[in-house]
C-alpha cells in the first residue's frame, strides 16, 4: 500500500509576519525553482 506523503510545515513564531519569515526577493533569481511543493502554515 503506498504511504501518504506528509505536508511539510512551516511555523510562525508569535510577534513574526509571514514576509518576515520568508524571502519573497525573488530578484537574485533568474531560473525556475527545480521543486515546488505545498507547505502547512501554522502562526503560533
């Protein structure tokens, strides 16, 4: 039987925003990322 693959989570400390945690500049990138997957947020 194949396993269910679990959501990896991200959590949000308290007195943390989401853009504080995360680097959304995205300018020193010029290719497509090699994997994109779903994450879990939890703010605490």
């Amino acid at each position: 039987m194949k396993q269910k693959k679990e959501i990896p989570e991200v959590v949000i400390p308290v007195g943390y925003n989401l853009d504080e945690v995360m680097d959304f500049d995205d300018d020193d990138f010029e290719e497509e990322p090699i994997l994109t997957e779903e994450v879990r947020l939890r703010f605490e």
